[in-house]
C-alpha cells in the first residue's frame, strides 16, 4: 500500500541491488545481499520504494541484528559494543536508538496514581533535568525540561494531558517549592509526600554541622577523636566495618553532644512507622522537646523545616499512602551509573531515552521496529 495515498502500487520502476549485515555465525559475520524494487504509484504518480519488514529503519541491517546490538547496548558500553561487532561507534548509538525508541514506543505514557518528582545534574553548572516516575510500575516515565523550575515539571503535565493528570492521587518528590506549586496547579486531586530519603539527608547534613562546629571548638586530644571521621558518623552502622564502627564507639563516648546527635539522627527514622498522623505528631513534639537544653543549633533549625512542610509529612502515614519512597533514590543511583559508564552523554535526547528505557523489559529477538509503511 502506497503511504502517500492509500492504494496499491502494482508498477516496477526499477530495482537495486543492496547489501544489508545479519547476525554472525560461528565467529563470522553475515551479509544478505537481495534486489530492492522502486515502484510506480497510480493514485499519486509517485515513485516509492517497496517495504521489506525484515529490514530495520538503518538500510544497512536486518532488524534483528538491530534488536541484537540495541540488546547488548543495555549492558555494555556502546564502545565495547562497536569492538565486539566491528562497528562504528555512531553506528552502535543509531541502532541502540533504534531500538529504544521502539521500547518506549510500545511501553507508553500510562495513567499513573503516583509519581515521583525528583532532578538530576546532566552537567557541571547546575544544569538540570527533571525525572517524573510511576512508582507503582517502578520505573521512569518522563524525563525534561531545561532546569527545576515550575513551567519545566508543567512540561510533564502538559505531556500527560489534563484526564490522566487528574488520576494521580500521590506526588512524591522533596521541598522544592516549584515542584510542588506546579502539582497543585495540574493535579488537583493529587496528595503531596515529601521523600522521605531527601529529609534524612537534610538530617544528615545538619550532623554534618554539629561536627565541624565541635571540631572548631575543641582542641588538642578532645578535637583528634572527631578529625577523619566525617564518613563514619554520617554512614549507617550497618554499613561501616569492624575498625569502623569501633572508630564510632569511641567517637560518640569522646564527644557528649555528637553523641546526643547522633541517637537522635536514628530515633528520627521512625517517624515513617507510624500509620496515623496523631502518632507521628507526637513523636515528632517529643524529638523537638528533647532538643531542648542541647545547644544543637543545626537541629533546632531543621526541626523548625520540618514543623513547616508538615503536611507532606504526615501524608505518609495514611496506609492508602504506603508506596516505595526508595524507588526514586534508586533510579537517581542507576542514572548515575549510566552517565559514568558512558563518561558522559553529549547527546541529551539519547541519555533521555536510556534513563526511560534502561528501566524497560527487552525486546523480544524478532521484534520488528520499522516506523515507515509500506510502499
């Protein structure tokens, strides 16, 4: 069928002889060699060339040695790719887009009930880009705009459409005022919860204060128990090995207030155990009343942010709201290993369609992603 017009093109033109490469056998590679036909189209007067279904977009290759190098692509550098199979490194990034393209394509933009609001640094300057996840389906959904600013997240909800905005019941994503200004502006009925993993590092930083503050005061053997031991105190015990957590005990029984700190650093987290908000608040008053008398000057501080952005706190501990705040902490991580992995993506559409894409099922072997129709 004509793609200009719609009828059947029944006229040869005339024919070419190309050479196309196929997945390689035993160490060697394959090349198909077959005629390709130009034909006439009565309904348009045009000349088109026939469709073939086993040929990718890129002429040059069969779609499933496409599928085969857009496979390899997501576990290997596109460099170790192109040694592998004799390729250009361009060729390698064509066909790994090829195939990314087509798993977005397929996988679509779903309806989400919650989703997570997070940023990520593409390049030194803080240069932005937002990320907006489905937190049921686990993966990312979106990926835009040219900073963290609220008409960079309406870019999203503007991709959405206002019906599917509607349907989101849960936004989480941490205190940044634009990004929760534009949530209440596109989605009404939405439920704001701040991440819970981006409060714990507001926490982590506010004992990170309480330890330079200590180290300028003291002096002599008392100021030698805290140099060098930044990583231990702000790492999780569990995390920390033998010598370290013994690092840590005697840190904690050198210092008086870095050890109040600390305990209250860790009680702090069960704040997001409780499932009724007058059960949190309570904790909450109790943890605060404890600072009195501490001259711990950072906490008082972060306390005083918490009692502010309390309804996206609280929000947590409805049961309806228990969804996995760790998710977008961890697709940040995956970006991470991504960027340095390739050191680094000039290309900013091609690292979109690896953030969407890396969280996505394979293709399957014969998948066929030819986006033209048949001629």
């Amino acid at each position: 069928m004509c793609s200009h017009c719609g009828r059947r093109c029944r006229g040869r033109y005339d024919k070419q002889v190309c050479r196309v490469r196929d997945l390689s056998l035993a160490g060697w590679r394959i090349y198909l060699e077959y005629e390709r036909w130009r034909v006439n189209c009565g309904g348009c007067d045009g000349v088109h060339v026939e469709h073939l279904d086993w040929l990718a977009n890129n002429p040059r290759y069969t779609q499933r040695f496409a599928t085969h190098v857009g496979k390899l692509c997501r576990d290997m550098p596109n460099k170790a790719v192109g040694e592998m199979e004799r390729l250009h490194h361009t060729t390698v990034k064509d066909l790994d887009k090829l195939y990314m393209q087509e798993q977005v394509e397929r996988a679509g933009l779903p309806a989400p009930r919650a989703i997570g609001i997070d940023e990520i640094s593409i390049r030194k300057g803080h240069n932005y880009r937002v990320i907006v996840s489905d937190l049921e389906r686990a993966r990312p959904i979106w990926v835009g705009g040219e900073g963290r600013k609220e008409t960079d997240i309406d870019l999203f909800f503007k991709a959405l459409g206002a019906k599917k905005s509607a349907r989101i019941k849960l936004a989480a994503m941490d205190m940044w005022k634009p990004f929760r200004n534009s949530v209440t502006n596109n989605a009404p009925n939405a439920r704001i919860i701040f991440d819970k993993f981006h409060i714990m590092r507001h926490l982590s930083k506010a004992l990170d204060e309480v330890r330079r503050r200590e180290y300028k005061r003291l002096s002599g053997e008392d100021r030698s128990y805290i140099k060098g031991q930044r990583y231990t105190l702000l790492s999780r015990r569990e995390n920390l090995s033998l010598d370290g957590r013994r690092a840590l005990k005697k840190l904690l029984q050198a210092n008086r207030r870095l050890n109040t700190a600390y305990v209250l650093k860790e009680a702090f987290g069960q704040l997001w155990d409780y499932r009724t908000e007058r059960g949190a608040r309570a904790f909450f008053t109790r943890w605060k009343d404890s600072l009195k008398w501490q001259r711990l000057h950072p906490y008082q501080k972060f306390a005083s942010m918490i009692n502010s952005h309390w309804d996206g706190i609280a929000s947590y501990c409805n049961p309806e709201n228990k969804v996995s705040l760790g998710l977008v902490e961890g697709i940040n991580n995956k970006i991470r290993v991504l960027q340095r992995r390739a050191y680094g993506y000039r290309d900013e559409g091609y690292l979109k369609l690896k953030i969407v894409a890396a969280f996505l099922p394979p293709l399957p072997r014969n998948a066929a992603f030819n986006p033209h129709k048949p001629a």
